[in-house]
C-alpha cells in the first residue's frame, strides 16, 4: 500500500513541479500587472518576499535558477521600482535585494490571485475532501521540513 501512495504521489508532485505547469501559473498570477512582472521575474519577486532581505546569490539558490539570471530580474524589477538593493549591516561586502512598498503591494496582489485560484480549484470538492487535502498538504510540507516526525 504505502509503495503505491509513494508512486502515486511521485507521479502527481512530478506533474504538478514541471516548469510548463509553473509557467502557467505564474502567467495566471502575473496577468496585467505590468512593471516588470512576468512569469520570467515571479520567482525572484516571490522569492524576495518569502525570503528576503536576501543575496541574489542565495535567492537564486532557494529559487533554483542561475545566480546571473537573478540579478538580471532583479534588475529589472529594480528598474519598475518593485525592489531595492542596500548593503548587508553585517557583511558590507553583500548586496541584500528587498521589496519595496509598492513591491508589497505586487505580491500581496498575486498572493490574493493565487488565494482565489486555489479556493476556486478546491471548492469543486466535498468540504472534507478540500480540508483533509489541505491538512495532509500541511503535514507533509512540516514533515518534509523536518517540523513533525
């Protein structure tokens, strides 16, 4: 039994990670919205946002894409006034990337697109379906990051 679920959800998270699918959704998320917001740049602002003040070099790391691409969508969301470069108050030798206000506001507005997306997806289920899918999503997320044994 438990190979099966470990096949099967092999196979859904293998689907659901493939960068055609990513892609999408960051088109769906990014729609519009102008200032240098692009499938191409929802990574590093997301990434910026989750994990920021952050190093391209880092954000490219958690991100997983060249450290040279993320300066250059850095840049351009820099350009679009979305995020600013200042130096690191502990090493001055590092540029830390952070979102500025109205780069707040970009995210909070995809975050809410993606919010509607996920409600709209899950409200086609039976409520218990929805909530233990979410809880067990939950779970294996804090396993996976090691918070639950």
């Amino acid at each position: 039994m438990s190979g099966d679920l470990g096949r099967r959800t092999e196979a859904a998270l293998g689907e659901l990670l493939q960068r055609r699918v990513r892609a999408d959704l960051y088109g769906d998320l990014t729609d519009g919205i102008g200032h240098g917001v692009d499938p191409t740049t929802y990574p590093v602002i997301s990434g910026i946002a989750r994990l920021g003040p952050i190093t391209a070099a880092r954000l490219a790391a958690e991100v997983g894409i060249d450290r040279s691409v993320a300066s250059r969508y850095a840049s351009r969301l820099e350009e679009h006034g979305l995020i600013r470069r200042g130096r690191d108050k502990h090493d001055r030798r590092a540029v830390l990337l952070t979102l500025t206000p109205r780069g707040q506001e970009i995210v909070g507005l995809m975050r809410g697109r993606l919010v509607a997306l996920l409600d709209e997806r899950l409200a086609a289920w039976p409520p218990d379906q929805a909530e233990a899918f979410v809880a067990g999503l939950e779970r294996f997320v804090a396993q996976t990051l090691g918070d639950v044994p």
